[in-house]
C-alpha cells in the first residue's frame, strides 16, 4: 500500500477515535464526570491536531505533480 | 422531431456537461476532503459539552430521607430523587444491604431496573446489565452507576452524596 493509502487509514482510525470520545464526553456529561470530560476533549483535540497535520500531509501526495 | 428522438436529446442533455473520468475523481477527493472535515468537527464538539460543564452548576447533595428500612421489603426497589430531581433507584439486596443508584444507565440515559431474579439492574433500551455494585457487566454501557451514599439512622435511610467513582 502507498502512502496515501496509509494517510486515509490514519485518517479513519482519527476520525473513528473522535466519534467514540464525543460518545464519551456525552454520556460524562450527563453524570457530572468533569473530569473524564477534560481528559477526553484534551485526547480529541491532539487528535484534531494529528488531522490537520495528516490533512496536509495527504494534500501534498494527492496534489503531487507526477515527473 | 419524433417524441423518441426528442428525449433522447433531452437526456443525453442532462449528461453531455459531464466527463465521467472527472466525475469519479473530483468526488473521491471530495469525499476525503469531508471526512477530514467531519474528525476535525467531531473532535471539537467535545469542546462546548466541557463549557457547558463549567457553566452549570451541580445539584445539591444535601442529606435527604427516603424510606424506612421495614418499608421496602429484601428484593424490592424503590425510586426516588436524588440528588435534587434526578432519578435514583434503592434496592434492598437479598443480603439485606441497602444500595442506591441514579437510575439512568450510563450509555444513553434510559432508566435502570432492579431484577430480583437475577440479582442485577437492567437497563432495558438496549440490555445493558449492571452487577447490583454498580460495576458494567453487559451490554453497550461502560462505565459504573454514579452511587447514592446511604446512611441508616433510627430505622431511617437517608441519601448523604454521591459518588461518581466508586471503584469495584
């Protein structure tokens, strides 16, 4: 597999990872577990990072001119 | 013209403007760019829940009398609020221990049931089976019942607080 491949399967396993903590963050919420909140929007920001990150990564192998 | 004819034209219209070839490629990257849109949009959705956790405040956990001991018989469940108008749910256990938990099932907030029989509180949504500690044992949910703390004085049980995290 190419690397494009490989930046799209980073790409499902972040995006798969967000859903499961906003599960998490939800069902927090309603018990008053602030503190498993913080640490799960903490891991899902990293995560946004890691997308923008992976985002541009991707961006330049899809947009790479051919020689 | 023929009416045949006619549609034809009409048809290969709707079509003529678009290169397949294009068509493919254009909404694959397309599709990519969305995902990464949609874990950016998910991952900060967690951001508003944890403001909105700041903001509000938690209701009281005062000390509050729910029933006498000789009211609720061994294996018998009792719903009452706590704290401030949440649901919770006391069970007296076939031991005669008193336990008490908020009776909404940790996974989507469907309410929670005692079962004699099995000895377990099931939440019926989506069968998701707690052990009567509080502890996850099937089914979607996975994190523990948020537990009433009792105190039993004079043949009266009171709630005294809550614990979020209470362990095994």
């Amino acid at each position: 597999m190419g690397r494009n491949g490989w930046s799209l399967i980073g790409l499902v396993v972040l995006l798969a990872t967000n859903m499961v903590l906003l599960q998490y963050t939800i069902e927090s919420y309603m018990v008053y577990d602030h503190a498993s909140m913080r640490l799960y929007m903490i891991i899902a920001v990293i995560n946004v990072g890691l997308i923008g990150l992976l985002y541009r990564y991707w961006k330049k192998i899809e947009y790479r001119t051919k020689e | 013209m023929s009416n045949e004819s006619k549609d034809r034209e009409r048809l290969s219209s709707l079509v003529d403007n678009l290169s397949r070839a294009d068509d493919v490629k254009l909404n694959r990257r397309a599709f990519i760019k969305s995902t990464f849109g949609a874990g950016i949009a998910l991952g900060l959705a967690t951001v508003p829940f944890n403001i909105a956790a700041f903001v509000r405040s938690e209701p009281r956990t005062d000390r509050q009398f729910i029933t006498t001991v000789d009211a609720l018989e061994r294996g018998k469940s009792l719903e009452f609020e706590y704290p401030g108008t949440e649901p919770s749910l006391l069970v007296h256990l076939k031991t005669g221990e008193f336990v008490a938990y908020n009776n909404k099932c940790t996974h989507l907030q469907c309410p929670v049931f005692y079962v004699e029989e099995e000895d377990v509180l099931l939440c019926p949504c989506h069968r998701g089976y707690f052990s009567v500690d509080g502890q996850p044992q099937s089914g979607p949910p996975q994190r523990e019942l948020p537990k009433i703390l009792l105190e039993i004085e004079n043949g009266k049980i009171f709630a005294v607080g809550r614990e979020i995290h209470h362990g095994a």
